[in-house]
C-alpha cells in the first residue's frame, strides 16, 4: 500500500482541527449547568448554552440564559 501513497505532507497540519465537533474546539461548559447533568456547552459567539443531556446524540440545542437559570434552580 506504500507505494500508492500519495504525497500529502500536509495532512496533518489541516486536518488538525476537529472542525466536525467545534463544540469541542473551544470547550467552554458552564459548571452549574454540567452539574445537573446537561451537556452545557456554551455557545460563545451567542453565550447560549446547551441544555440537552450530557453525551446526547446529535448537535447541541442552544437556550437562552433565562432557561439555562431555569434548568439550574429546578435542580436544587
Ligand atoms: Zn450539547
């Protein structure tokens, strides 16, 4: 198989980020909310935050403040 190996140095410096998951790439979880068991990912360039399951299947589904605080006094 070497020998059809093409020729793509550059590989590994594009394919570096993970541009499938950037929830991931700037991993910014709201602790109060990732303590109620929520995935809580905050989405930065809106400051919503995600308030599905943690480990859900399928993208994040961004809320408001007002139902993020919601979800956090209904845990206490
Ligand atoms: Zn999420």
């Amino acid at each position: 198989m070497n020998a059809e190996y093409p020729t793509t140095t550059d590989a590994g410096i594009s394919g570096q980020v993970d541009e499938t998951r950037p929830d991931l790439s700037n991993s910014n979880v709201r602790e109060d909310l990732a303590l109620t068991g929520r995935c809580a990912l905050v989405h930065l360039p809106s400051g919503r935050t995600c308030l599905l399951p943690l480990r859900h299947p399928g993208p994040c589904d961004f809320h408001g403040p007002g139902e993020a605080a919601d979800v956090v006094s209904a845990s206490h």
